[in-house]
DNA sequence: AATGAATGAGGCTTCATTCAT
DNA sequence: GATGAATGAAGCCTCATTCAT
C-alpha cells in the first residue's frame, strides 16, 4: 500500500534491502497490533504478544515503536484518513441513495480497522490520543458542515437547520450505528439510516425535486409546500 | 436493601449504627470507585486507591466488595434504571420542547453518573458487562420503538418511518451527543437536537398542528381523527 | 471430660458461669482447631474458620489464644498422652493378640484427634513444637525400650536385639502404618503387624512357649529350640 | 533433556550457552527451591525468596515455572526415581550386609534431596501431588512384594508371610527412619535396621544357609534347621 | 539489528491481628 | 467479655521495558 514511501531508495545503497525489510517489520507490527488490540483490546493486549504475533523478538517491539501506547498512536495517525468519510455530495445525486453507498462503505472501513473498539478504552485517560481523535473528528464535522451550509445558502435544506447539531448528528450516527451489529439487536439499515439522515436535512419536497430534476437542479429557496410523497 | 432498618434507627442503639456505617462504607466505596473509574477509567485505577480515596484500609475494600469489577456492577446494575430514559411522550404536548427538557435532564444525570467513561473501556472484553448494558439498551430501545410505534399508528409521523432505524438513531443521539462536551468542540444544544430528532419522526405540518392545537388536536392523516390523550 | 477443672468454682460466685462459659468456647475452639486443621492443614485454615465454626467471632478468638499457633500448641499438649501408647506388656499374654489390640485402639484415637495430618506440616518451621513433639516420641520410644529391656534381660528376645534400633522400629510402625488408608492401597490389618512387630523381638519358640504357657511362665534364657510353626 | 546440547558446547557459540544459560538458571532455580522448601517449608518459602536465593530477579521465576507449586512438582518428578529403592536382591547374597548397604545409599539420597520435610506439608492438600506420590510409593510397595513373593516361593520366608503387610511394613521403615537423626534421638543404625527386616522376612536358619552357600544356593522348603548364631 | 531472557515495580488479594462499639 | 469490621503487611503473579549476547 504505502509502500511507495518507504522504498524511495530502492537501489541506491546496500542498505535499503535492510531498509526496506525493517519497514515491512514495522508493518507487521502495526499490523498485528491493530489485529490484536481491536480483538482484546489495549490494556489486554501485551508487547510480546505483538511482537509475536508479527514474528519478531519482544526486543524488536521496541526498536520500531519506544513504547506500546506509540504503536497505537501510529497506528491511528496512519488511518487517520480512513476515518475520514468521502466528500459527502449533497446536491448533485440523488442524496439518499448516494449517503447509503457512502455510509456503507465507511463502515466497511472502519469495521476492517476495528480501533473503534479501543479508542473508548483510551480516550478518556490519554489526553493526547483524545486530542488527536478529536482532531479527526473536528475535521470530518467541518466537513459535514461545510457542506450542510452549502446546500442551506443554496436553498435545499429546512430554513432553520442548525448547522453544527446536524453536522455533530450525522457524525454521531455513521460513527455509532455501524458498530453495533447482531449482538446489540441491531444490524444496521443503510438505506434506512441514509432516509433518516436526509430528512433532518432536506423537506421531502426538496428530495423530489432533485430526484426528478436530476442535474437540471434549479436551486430556489424552499417554501412550505407540502407533499411528501416519498 | 438494608436502608430502611439501617437509616430510621441512627444513634438509637449500637448495633444499628453499626449496619448505618457499614452502609455509609459501602456507598462510599461505590461513590470513590465511580469518581475514580469516570476519572482515570477502570484499569487504571487499582482497588487501593479507590480504598483509600473512600477513607479505609485497602482489605476493607474487601469486605465489601469481592474484587474491582464487582464494584463495577453494583455501580452499575445500583444505577441501570438512570439510563432509562423517562418515558417519551410524542404527542400530548410540544413534542420537540419536550423532549428537549428530558434530553437535558436525561445527560445530566448521565453526567453526574460519569459511566460513559468507563463502559467503553470494558464492554470488548466482558461479556456479562456486555450482557447486562445490551439489555438496557434494548429496553430504551424498545420503549422508544413503542412510542414511535404508537404514533405511527395514529397517523402522526412520516408515513414510511423505518421504527428500528429510528429508534437506534435516537438512542444512539442520545446517548452519545451528551458525552460531548467543551473538549469535542460542541456543547449539546438540546433544542436543536430535539428538533432534529422531532423531524426524523414527524412531518412538519404534525409539528405545527400538535403545536396550535394543543389539546384538540384533529389527528387527520393525515388524516386519521385522534384524540391522544395519554 | 476434663470439666471437672474448669468447674472447681461452681456455686461459689455469680462469675461462676461466666467463667464455665468461657471455659466452653475454649473447648469449643479448640475442637473446631482440631477439625479443621486436620481437614484442611494448619496454613490454610484462618483463625476467622476457627471461630466461625466455633460459633464465636473472629476476636473472641484472640481472648482465648494469643495466636493461631497457639492453639496449635495448645491442642497438642492438651492430647499429648493420647499419643502416648498404652503400657505395652510383652511378657504376660499372648503379645501377638495382645499387641494387635492395643495398635487398632491407638491408632483409632490417632485417627479420631487427625493431628497427624497436621503436625508434619510445621514440624521442620517450629522447633519448639519439633521439640514437643520430639519429647513425647522419646518417652514413648523410652517405653517401649524399657519393655524390650525387661523381656530381653529375662531371656526373651533374641539375644543380639539392638533395643534402640527395634523401639524406633516400633514406634515408627506404629506411628506410620495407621496413617495409610485405602487412599494409599493398604489397609492395616493389625494383626500382620502384630505378628511383624513380634517376629523383630522374639524367636518362635518364645511366642510358642509364652502362648502355651500363658502365666506359669518360666523365664529361663532361650536356648535354641525350634519350632517355630505358626 | 537440553543436556546434551547445551553442555557440550560451552564456549563455543553465544547460542548455545544462551540455552545452556537458561538451562543453568532452571537448575538453580529448582535448587534454591529445594534447599529453602527443605529448609523453611514450602508455604513458609515465597516465590521472590527463591529467586533471591538463585539470584535472579522474581520475575524470572515464572519464566521457569508457572507457580510456586509446579517448581516443586518439578523437583519431585524430576526425582523420583531417586525415591525409588534400588533392586532390592534378597536371594543371592548376603541379605542383611546387602540391605544395610542399599538402606545407607538410599538413605543418603533422600537426605541429600531433603524433600521428606516438604512432602508432608503438602500431601494432605494437594491431591494431585498425593496421587503422584501415592504412585512412587506404589510401585516401591510393588518392587519390594514381587521381590518377598519370590522369596517365599522359594521357601525362603517364613511360612506364614503376609506379603502386603511385610512390603508396607519395609517401605515405612526405609523411608522413616532415615527422616531421623541427632534432633529427633536416634541416629539411624543401618546394619541393626537391616537385621530387623531381616527377621520380618528370613527364619534365622534361612540367612546362614544362605550365607554360608552363598551361590550353591538350593531352594528347597525351609525346614526347620537352625543355628542362629549371628 | 535482532533476539529473548531478565528485570522489578506494581496490581490484586488474603488473612493474622487489632480495636471501636 | 463479645463482636465483627477494619487494618495493612505480605504473598502471588504480570508485563512493560531493558540489556547482554
């Protein structure tokens, strides 16, 4: 994958064969740590077992990473970008069904990762963590909200939205809703969710309209017509 | 449990302070494990601590309590019903202000509790913990699926809701959009919450009938005549 | 049984019972000693055991016993003479059936008083009740020397008896083979020892004579007759 | 087990004594074991002491053993055979001077190994532990009743040998009486000891006619020759 | 650089003993 | 005297981290 980085070298010197097998070592421990500390979480999870895991001594753990809590850190800068959902295109498609793909594939990322089951564990005691992931956080809420204020200034969303609880809404619920699953009774609805969150966004009338028009999308302010036929 | 012979009798005889204090030990206890759990979270405080952060001997934790996690349980089994939400009413009154106030409420008493902090940390890797929350959620869930349920069948909310989805989405908001706070960047404003809510549920012409109505609301679906009284 | 010391002052002041009462938990403690150490060894039972099952509490204890070794020491001097074997008497009967009576009855009390479960646990860790100890295995084996003395010197052993050697011998199968049980795939008959035991101190034809014999035993020097049918 | 590897290369390669080094740890480990189990009793030894004592750090221990309890299982395993009596040949030669010999020997082992002052502690409390010694004792039990069977076959014992009684009767006393020494008052006399289980076992006649045949040894019928001179 | 044995601080828990009532 | 809650030292064991090879 990333792999492109690391072998800037390729060739240049004797050394990079060494190079480059030290950063597949780091891979594999990243690797196996993100295996491990999603499947018994952090506190449950030992250096060696890493290092075990990806084949290296107990001592190599610590050439690469100076302690475990930096392993994670890496772990979660490195993937930051996953956390992050695509450019959420409000306008142009039809919104739900193109939410519901975007949704479904977000989730897919995030249960192939499984940190979300152990930022919990960490959050709360590791300030620096908490800041990094509330970083990750703010941005993809900016995101949201950047977009949500588009399509407000441009007359498609109810008059009154209130921009950041819509934008904190919808981050809450394509963060939470994908990590529930079978055990918690619930097997999460895509298309149900993506209805759900359109319609704190748009009045219905506003989905049919860029339903039908498709692109010829004319964008005038919404007044309370109402036939919400959906 | 013991209260009532315990409390009424204080400075009466000696062998009921006896039972008082070995109460009031107890609730300390239970009291420092919490501030400490919600503070440091679970594993990083140790049982002495928590001893000592209640005024007695690390083995008095002991009598009391059989180990760390069983302090946890009783924490948390003593307080399952202050995770239950008050029961929603959707109908008889403002629903949106309503429901603003049992929010505000509701993450009070969340945050005074303080366990979000800790659950997460455990959830992954003890399933009876696990067990027992799930159950609870499954009981707001279902109470909040039967309300909407009722509504629905008067004809009040959007024709096609989605009961599950819905319900989860509210839970989930509510749960989570309370742990928020200074520290993420957004301070829960319930109001607007409680009208993003109100919209994933009700088309807006309900909103503005219940609203003007108020008691002689006609329930026309719209039209199916109603009387909720409930 | 030894009541009758406790009870000297009956009658005589109102602290009478008191102290009869006292004297009861006592025996009431030790007792429960006894049981449950030779249940389940001394290390593992906790003087809070003791007292339960003595139905007193934990500090009443520590009224009656300085400590848990205490009672210990307490329990073993209080019965040291029920370890002490019963005068063994060589010349005067039949000392085969005569043996075999007196092993089964010593070994059911050292059955009965189980401290031989217990005592080898703190023998090699506490010298003095090593030295208790030592002292009444030396008079028992001083007894049983002088016995073998007696009968040696009127001619009824075989001559080269080394005394010491064969009282040790006795003691220690006395002592020993009582405490195998089915557990330990012998059961002892004590008959067989008896004859065993026998066979280490006289020559056939003394066991012969003495049985034939029975009280108008002469006790001219064994000369080597030899009919040792048995 | 690792022996042989690891011995012969000393010196000669960092990888080979590192196994050796390991090797060496355990071996100390299991002495200082041993050494302080003998000397203080195993509940009154701690973990750290005995890491002490190898001088290694306590953390090392569990590298070696998982518990206290398996470095002694270990101890006894790895010994047991040491436990077990050699042959025991009571036909071909000299019986008493042979035994006295094998007694010694024996003796000097279990002296050297110390275990007898653990294994008492442990018995009442360890089935496990029981059974594996319950088994040693067996098959010692075993080995010395095959070996009177064959003696009594011969017509060598006395006529009326109660096999079981007589091997329990010699495995106590070979085990017991070296547990004595100066503290206890008896300073074991291995030649009388012999002599003793000699005349469980022999009627006098049938130990000088096997000492003075020697190895033109005829197996007839004991009868009742005799001129015990010894 | 790699290895994995070694380290030892620190957590959990027990229990002999004390002490307030 | 009696009670049983309270105490806290001490044992067991784990595991993050270091270090000799």
């Amino acid at each position: 994958m990333d792999d492109q980085e690391g072998r800037q070298l390729i060739g240049e010197f004797p050394s990079v064969p060494k190079q480059e097998r030290a950063y597949q070592k780091r891979k594999a421990l990243l690797e196996s740590g993100r295996v491990l500390f999603s499947d018994k979480g952090y506190e449950n999870t030992t250096a060696k077992e890493i290092a075990a895991h990806a084949n290296v001594a107990t001592g190599t753990f610590y050439r690469y990473f100076c302690d475990k809590r930096q392993l994670l850190m890496e772990l979660i800068k490195d993937q930051l970008e996953r956390y992050m959902p695509p450019e959420p295109s409000w306008l142009n498609h039809d919104p739900e069904a193109v939410l519901a793909t975007l949704l479904e594939k977000h989730n897919q990322r995030l249960n192939r990762l499984g940190l979300h089951r152990v930022l919990p564990e960490l959050l709360p005691h590791d300030p620096e963590l908490a800041e990094v992931l509330a970083d990750v956080r703010r941005k993809l809420h900016d995101s949201i909200h950047e977009g949500l204020k588009q399509a407000k200034e441009l007359g498609y969303t109810w008059e009154d939205l209130d921009l950041d609880s819509v934008a904190w809404s919808i981050l809450v619920l394509t963060e939470k809703l994908p990590e529930m699953g079978p055990e918690t009774g619930y097997i999460p609805n895509y298309h149900a969710i993506s209805k759900i969150i359109c319609r704190m966004v748009f009045p219905p009338e506003i989905l049919l309209q860029l339903r039908s028009e498709e692109k010829g999308l004319t964008g005038n302010n919404y007044t309370n017509g109402c036939d919400h036929e959906i």
